[in-house]
C-alpha cells in the first residue's frame, strides 16, 4: 500500500486567506497613508480611499477616527459626530473617540450661542475703532512736531531780509 498522499500544488493566484481577511498591517497602511493626505490638506483623495477601504474591507476604529477628524477639518460636524460615535462603538474602551466627540460637542455649543452683535455689525465696529484710533495717533503726531519746528537759521534770515 502506497501512504503518500498526491501533492496539491497550489496556484500562485489563490490565497489561503479568506479575501476579507487583510492582516492588520494593510489597514495600518491604508490610514496611515490617509493620514498623511489628510495633513497635507488632501481631504478629498483622503475621504475616498478611507470610504473604498470600509465599503470593501469594513470599519474599524481607527480608520472611523480618521474620518471623523477629516470631516470634522471640512467643518462637516454631524458627519464627524456620527463617525466618532461610530468608532466609539467599535472599540468602547478607548477613550480618544470619547474626548472627540466632546470636543465636538464644544465646539457645537459655541457655534450655537448667538454673539451680542451680529457679524457684519461687529465689522463696521473694529473699522470704525480702527479709524478713531489711527485719527488720535496722527493727530497727536502732528500736535507733537508742530511746536518743535526748527527755526531758520540767523544768517539765513538776515541775508534775505536785506535783499
């Protein structure tokens, strides 16, 4: 009886991996190629690779983070708190995605008061402040050099005064 088993050559296309099983270092990869996007001021490219990845491969906590911080620079707040919340989610115990959304929250909470004068008022006001304080300090300049004009010369004055 022959014990050996036929060989099975495996294709060099095949993986022995389900497909949606990256090993972590590619998700590692993926963020911290968007994070450098994203600091460079790419938001755009940034946003639409991280949102490729989760569509295709699933969300973790720290690509949710990522783009949460992302939409939250673009001043898309309720896409960031979502995001953050949705990271928190994923890994409850990390207190990061916790502290952003408080500072959201914050941030949310100053956009919400209103100001005691409105903006294009509050303009007009430092322009016009400005213009007071820019009138004070040339007038007071032109005060301080009028009395210490120098006089004319002796000689001069007296050689024209014979002509």
């Amino acid at each position: 009886m022959d014990k050996r088993r036929p060989c099975s050559v495996q294709q060099p296309s095949e993986s022995r991996e389900p497909e949606t099983a990256f090993p972590n270092w590619r998700s590692e990869k993926i963020e911290a190629t968007c994070r450098v996007l994203a600091r460079e001021g790419n938001y755009r490219e940034a946003d639409h690779r991280l949102r490729d990845w989760v569509r295709q491969y699933g969300a973790t906590a720290p690509l949710m983070d990522l783009l949460a911080r992302i939409a939250a620079q673009q001043g898309k707040l309720d896409e960031a708190k979502h995001l953050w919340q949705t990271a928190a989610n994923l890994d409850p115990g990390n207190a990061v995605y916790r502290v952003g959304l408080r500072k959201l929250n914050a941030v949310e909470g100053l956009q919400g008061r209103r100001s005691f004068v409105p903006y294009p008022a509050a303009v007009i006001i430092v322009a016009l402040c400005a213009i007071i304080v820019a009138l004070v300090l040339f007038i007071g300049y032109s005060q301080l050099h009028r009395h210490h004009r120098p006089k004319a010369p002796k000689a001069i004055a007296t050689a024209h005064t014979l002509a």
